[in-house]
C-alpha cells in the first residue's frame, strides 16, 4: 500500500460494545482521524428536538440533517461539538437523545443526507470510522473492517456505569429493555441495518477487557497495512 494512500477501518457494532472507547483510542494511537457517525445522528435527533420536530416525520427531520451546522473541535484529548454554536457535546449522551437518534438513523432520507458528510472524514494519513454501517455502507472499499459485539447484558451493565458516573439515574433493567429495543429497530431496519460486512471480523468483547480488544484490532490493523 503507497504512503499517499488514506487508510480507513471500520469499526461496527452495536451500542456498548465499547466501539466509542475502542475507536478514541486507536485513532490516538495511530495518529489516524475519528468519525463518531453515531455522534451525527445523535445532533440530528438533538436539533429536531430543539425544534419541536417529531423524529417520525421524515419530510421534516431529513432537512435538519442535510442543514446540520456542526463543528467538531478538538482540545487535547477531548472533543468538543459545537451546534449552531452551542456547546451540545454532553447533551447528545443523554440516553433520550440516543433512542431519538435510532428513531431518525431509520429514515433513508437522513442516511443519505449524512452520506457525503462522513465520507469527508476520511483524511490522511487515516480514519478509525466508528458507527454501523461504516464497513457496509460509508466506507464499502475499507481494508480493515471490524464488527464488535458483546451480550445484551454486558453492554447494559457498562452503559449502566458511564451513565452513573456522569450523575445520570436508570434503571438496569429499563436500560437492558432499551438497548433491546434499539439492537432490535438498528438490526431490522430496511436502510443500512446493522449487519457485519461480509469480510469484517467479528470480536465478542462479553469477555475480554478493553487492553484485550484493543491489542486485538492493533495486530488486524497492522495485518493489514
Ligand atoms: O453509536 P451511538 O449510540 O452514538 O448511535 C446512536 C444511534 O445512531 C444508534 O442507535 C443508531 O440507531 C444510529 N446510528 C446509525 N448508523 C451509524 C451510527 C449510529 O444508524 N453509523
């Protein structure tokens, strides 16, 4: 592979599988980009709400998307996103705005709308692409594409504890219905579900820490390069 060549890889999988941490950190550690797609459609569900856009209605939420003024700024080690000039990167986390974000992700209309945004991530030297559909539909000519899993319970129990620690209050169980319900809408979906592509390597994370995944998708990674 030629050094002026834009290095992406894929990382898939459903929420908690600890894509988000995973992909931070391989971005730092190669020097490479890092697309939180999810954080995308996220400011989409966050605008609708500002404007008191039902997430169902499509014809209304698919020009929020494609009018998105979004600033992805970077200070040290944290992002910072920026909507409409407003400081909006805790908000986006809150658990409401994550189920709003699976609401609109089912709409064609938005997926397109974001298509082009995303594919502009991909700069040299490199991209950690973080999402669902990265390796299937964003960035289908990836070389490295992995999907990353993990039991339903597992995922609530660490998305349980990031809640926690960020002072925000749920309910385990409520939590595991949630993740449920969004695993279910992300998977059945008829626009880019969540599927691995046919050549990304699956890694079940249930029971491996997060050094073990992380040394896991380094050695893929450098297999590939
Ligand atoms: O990854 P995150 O939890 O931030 O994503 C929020 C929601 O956005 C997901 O549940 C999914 O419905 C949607 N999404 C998507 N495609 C992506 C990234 C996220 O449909 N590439």
């Amino acid at each position: 592979m030629s050094n002026n060549q834009i290095r992406v890889v894929t990382i898939d999988g459903p929420s908690g599988s600890g894509k988000g941490t995973l992909s931070q950190m391989l971005a730092r550690h190669l020097g490479y980009h890092l697309l939180d797609s999810g954080a995308l459609y996220r400011l989409v569900a966050l605008a609708s709400v500002k404007r008191h856009v039902d997430f169902a209605r499509e014809e209304f939420v698919v020009p929020i998307a494609q009018n998105l003024n979004v600033e992805f700024s970077v200070e040290g080690n944290s992002m910072q996103i920026l909507l409409d000039g407003e400081d909006v990167t805790n908000a986006i986390r809150q658990e409401a705005i994550g189920m709003g974000a699976s609401q609109v992700a089912a709409h064609p209309g938005v997926r397109a709308a974001l298509l082009e945004r995303q594919r502009a991530f991909a700069r040299l030297p490199g991209l950690i692409a973080d999402g669902r559909d990265m390796g299937t539909a964003v960035f289908p000519e990836s070389v490295t594409k992995i999907f990353l899993t993990a039991s339903a319970e597992a995922r609530a129990e660490r998305r349980f504890n990031q809640l926690k620690a960020k002072g925000e209050i749920v309910e385990m169980e409520n939590l595991v219905a949630d993740i449920r319900e969004r695993d279910e809408r992300d998977s059945k979906r008829a626009v880019s579900p969540l599927v691995p592509a046919a050549d990304a390597t699956i890694i079940d994370s249930t029971d491996m820490s997060i050094e073990e995944v992380f040394a896991s998708m380094l050695a893929l990674i450098k297999q590939n390069s």
